[in-house]
C-alpha cells in the first residue's frame, strides 16, 4: 500500500466544497460525476448530488461524494487533515482563505517544533491541520 486518501462525504454540500477547495488550494477536480448522471437508480432531489468526485495536484489525491439519500453525515472533530506547506506565503494565503469562511482553531503561528503551524474548521466541518516546516 502506498498511501491512505482521504474521502469526504458530505451531506448534498459536495458540489460547494469541491469549488471551496479548488479555489483555496488550487486543486484539479476530476471524474465528477452526479447520481443523476450514473446508472443507479436514485431519487429525483438527488440526480444534481455528487457521486463522487477527485481533487487532485502533483500526488495529492482526495476522494470527495455527497451521501445516499437517507444517510446522515456527522460533521466532527474525530478526523484532521495535515498539509505540508513549501513555503511561508503558502501556508499564510490558505490559513487566510479558510479563516476567512471557517473557525479558526489555532492561530497560524511559529512552533516549537520548529513550524509555522495553524488548525483551522471550514465551512464544512472538516479540520485542517497546516504546517510549514522552516528549514
């Protein structure tokens, strides 16, 4: 096994997340496809909910989908997802992008362990953890 990807479900809110991250990040989005769009049979106030979708830059891979009708999705703290910035001015304009429209958690600041680090909530509920290892 090479490495774990991430998937974000979301509950009808998939479509808002995916461009939220695109314009924070600058990620790709691929492969979207909609339950209305595949050959499943789906109630009709799903067919514009997303079945699933990638978001992609360089090797970073994450799965995103909207739930099945009738399945709940628990916003939590029980998940984070790291990011390793290359560069101080990185990891300053997504901190501010997400604090902008999420909670911020921790204040972007230097560490102890030798990191410019902040963990921020978006809007979404799922948590950031961002570091910039200085070198």
């Amino acid at each position: 096994m090479n490495q774990a990807i991430p998937y974000l479900m979301f509950d009808g809110k998939a479509k808002e997340a995916l461009e939220f991250y695109r314009e924070v990040f600058q990620w790709e989005v691929s492969e979207l496809q909609t339950y209305g769009e595949a050959n499943y049979p789906t109630p009709p106030e799903a067919d514009d909910f997303i079945m699933h979708a990638k978001l992609k830059k360089d090797r970073l891979l994450i799965m995103v989908s909207d739930s099945f009708p009738g399945q709940d999705v628990a916003a939590g703290n029980h998940i984070s997802l790291v990011l390793e910035f290359g560069s101080e001015e990185e990891i300053q304009s997504i901190y501010n992008a997400i604090a902008n429209k999420g909670t911020v958690l921790m204040e972007l600041q230097d560490t102890f362990w030798g990191a410019k680090y902040a963990k921020v909530k978006d809007p979404f509920g799922v948590i950031w953890d961002l570091n910039y290892t200085k070198k």
